[in-house]
C-alpha cells in the first residue's frame, strides 16, 4: 500500500519543463542586457534634459512609455526563456523590428542630412560617448539576442516546450 501512496503523490507534482538550451539562455540575457542599456540611455536623455530646464511633467509620457516598453520586453523575455515562441515572435517583430529602426533612424537621419562622423568625434564630450557606447551595446544586444533565439537548437526547443 506504501508504495502506491508514493506513486499516486508523485504522478500529482507538476511536470517541470525542460530548461533552456544556451543558445535561448543567452538569447533571453541579451534581451535583459538591452532593456538595461535602453533603461540607461532613458535615464542619461532626461538627465540631460532636466538639466536644459525641460519640466518634469514634460517628460512624463515619454518616460511612461518607455516605461511600458522596458516592463513588456522584460516579460517577453522570461516567457522566450520559458519556451513560449510567441514570445519569440512578438520580441522579434516588435522590438527586433521596430525598437531596432527606434535605435538607429535618428544616427541615419543625421547621416544623410549630412552629418559628419569625424566631426561629432572629434566634437564629443564624456556624456556623448558613453551614450554612444551604451547605443552601440544596445544595438548589439538586439542582433545577438535575434540571432540566437532563431539558431536550430532553440527552433527545437520551442517546438518541445
């Protein structure tokens, strides 16, 4: 009789899913690794602004939605981590498109109204360029964290999961 209380007890513990491979562990910390660099620059833009005199009640909405957007993609994140490809998908078609585009379309702009890469070098301050480094890691984060979430090993994953 002992034995069939053990078994009864152990078919009632939830299954525990399988863990990730690397390939999405890693996927999933880059995701947390751009949300902290967006996190950063957010906190540098209105630092700046601040300081310019802009009103707080100004920056409010903008702060708000990032704000969201940085909640959202941390949910999105531990969800991929778990093995829910929606997940997968909504990070790649949301933030992997359009945060991507978000990132890179005031550089490009500036580019081709003519701006100068030698010029804001050579014209940058210590505030431009851990900005500039912190938007590069960004960026960075985002490629390697698509990258890896859509290698063989994770596309087997989420098919498992």
């Amino acid at each position: 009789m002992k034995h069939s209380m053990t078994t009864l007890t152990e078919s009632r513990e939830p299954a525990t899913a399988p863990a990730p491979p690397p390939v999405v562990h890693a996927a999933a910390m880059l995701w947390l690794s751009a949300v902290a660099f967006g996190a950063f620059e957010a906190a540098l833009m209105i630092g700046e602004q601040l300081s310019e005199g802009t009103a707080v009640m100004d920056l409010l909405p903008g702060a708000g939605f990032r704000l969201a957007v940085f909640a959202g993609a941390i949910f999105l994140a531990l969800r991929l981590r778990a093995g829910a490809n929606w997940a997968r998908w909504a990070l790649a078609g949301t933030l992997g498109v359009f945060g991507t585009l978000s990132l890179v379309i005031e550089p490009v702009r500036w580019l081709l109204d003519g701006g100068s890469i030698a010029a804001a070098v050579s014209g940058a301050d210590a505030m431009a360029w851990v900005f500039a480094a912190s938007r590069i890691l960004h960026i960075v984060a985002v490629l390697g964290a698509l990258t890896l979430m859509f290698q063989p090993r994770a596309g087997a994953y989420f098919r498992s999961a």
